[in-house]
C-alpha cells in the first residue's frame, strides 16, 4: 500500500477516506458534518498525492482522502508499557493487561502501538503480531517500514513458537495434558467467538503446570480468542474473563480485576540475521 501523504501525529497516522465520486467538501460535510467541512476550510484535508483540498476540488469515484480524525475521550490505561529489547529493526515490549495492541474501536490513543510511538519517538513503529487488550506479556513491534512485512510474514505462517500462562480453576477429573482442536469463528459485532462444525481451524495444546491451577497454553494457530475459548471449552475458563463463558459487563475505568493470561514467551529464527530470538515476560502470573 502506498504511504499516507500526511505523516503519524501523536502516534496516529492520518484516517483514508474512499469517495463516491464528485465535489469533496460536499460529499465530507454529508458523511462527517461540520467537523470534516471545518478541516476541509482549514486546508487541512489532502488527496492521495498530498495536494489540499479545498472548497472547490472535484475527485472521481475511489478516490481517496487523508485527515486527522478528533479523537473522543478515553480513560487512561494506569499501566507502564516495559521495552525488553530494541534495536533497528525491532522493539519487544512487555504489554499490560488492559492495553489493546493498535487502535481499534474506542480504544485509540490509549493503546500500545500509539504511546509507544510517542515515547520511543518511532513513528513507523508497526506491531508484528496482536495480543487481545486483556492479555499482557511479549509483543513484538518493527521499528522501520523496510522490515516490517518481513517480521509479520513470520508471524502470519506460524514460525514463531509461542508460550502462554494461565491460571484457572482445577477439575481432577479433566486429563491433561490435552492438545484441543475447533473452528473458531468469530463475527463483526459479536463480543464473543464460537466453536463450530466443521474442520478446525484453532489447535492448543493444554498443560497443569502447577496442582494450584497454573496452566501452560501452547497454540499452535492463533485464532481470536483462541485460548480462551478452549480453556471455556474444556470447564476451566481463564479467571479474571469478562467473555467467557458469559459476557460481563465492566467499566471502561475498572482495572481491578486482569485476565489471568499472559503470553510468556515467544522463540523464532530472525528473518534477516537468522540468530535465534527467544524473549520472556517479566511479569508474574
């Protein structure tokens, strides 16, 4: 995809809007109210080659447009972002509970991708991989747009080995350690993913690692929700789940009680220098 021609502010990259064809104040002011007409009228709105537009540009159907969106109130995540290890290609941070990877929804500014752009000053910081807002632990982000396809292709085929804990209740009569298979799928606008006839598409491998419910949770897929899902499946949902198997409902300010998950480790081959990576959580569980 070609780069945006406005630059990251405040951590965020400029919003891309696709036309229907036609006057673009008009067509902005019908879709965005007056906000958008305001930056419009401000020179503040620019086409795909970074030309202002201003009241009187005419653009064809699939044209695109570049602003920077007003960003709505959100409660601050009260939790520090830990680096475990940066250099040029790559930074690897210890995620909080509570803290989604990218924007997404109503969480934006309050995400890790953003404050971590603003505080390393890394404006083409990009997440190699996602973890859930509410599961802490290894995420890795690429520092530069050269590389970043490189490391995501990584995690996209499945060559990084992955190792989570968890904690949850204990059932004697459940036989572990099992490996758990389903297709998981999971709808727009639904909070919750569901398992499914048909062939799996989601495999984890469950282990009691210690008699007082720590478990060890190894995918060897990552489906959304994955983990959670399959621990639900088997009667012994991860504690501290406002999803499953019921939906919860907590306040935006309520960070008092973590998902008991945390995605501990993460081993892979690096794709440029080919040295063996492993990075650990500091985090307890």
């Amino acid at each position: 995809m070609k780069a945006a021609p406005l630059p990251v502010r405040d951590g965020l990259g400029p919003a891309r809007v696709r036309l229907d064809g036609g006057p673009v104040l008009a067509e902005l002011t019908a879709r965005f109210g007056a906000p958008a007409r305001a930056k419009v009228l401000a020179g503040e709105v620019v086409d795909g080659d970074g030309a202002t537009i201003d009241t009187g540009t005419v653009l064809p159907p699939g044209s695109f447009v570049y602003l920077y969106r007003e960003l709505p109130h959100e409660v601050p995540v009260p939790f520090e972002i830990p680096v475990l290890h940066r250099d040029d290609d790559i930074v690897v941070v210890d995620k909080p509970h509570f803290l989604a990877t990218m924007p997404r929804g109503r969480h934006v500014a309050q995400t890790a991708l953003v404050r971590l752009r603003c505080a390393l000053r890394l404006p083409e910081l990009s997440p190699a991989h996602r973890l859930d807002r509410l599961t802490a632990g290894v995420l890795l982000f690429t520092a530069r747009r050269e590389v970043r396809g490189t490391y995501q292709t990584l995690f996209a085929r499945g060559m990084v080995s992955k190792t989570y804990l968890a904690r949850a209740e204990v059932d004697p009569a459940l036989v572990l350690p099992r490996v758990v298979r389903s297709r998981i799928v999971k709808r727009r606008g639904h909070l919750q993913a569901v398992c499914e006839p048909g062939v799996p598409n989601a495999e984890t491998r469950v282990e009691l690692a210690s008699p007082e419910g720590r478990y060890r949770l190894t995918p060897r897929t990552g489906r959304t929700h994955q983990l959670r899902v399959h621990m639900a499946s088997l009667g012994i949902p991860i504690l501290g789940d406002p999803l499953y198997p019921d939906v919860v409902d907590v306040a935006a300010d309520d960070f008092s009680v973590p998902l008991q998950l945390l995605a501990q480790c993460i081993e892979f081959d690096d794709p440029i220098t080919g040295t063996p990576r492993r990075f650990v959580s500091r985090r307890e569980l």
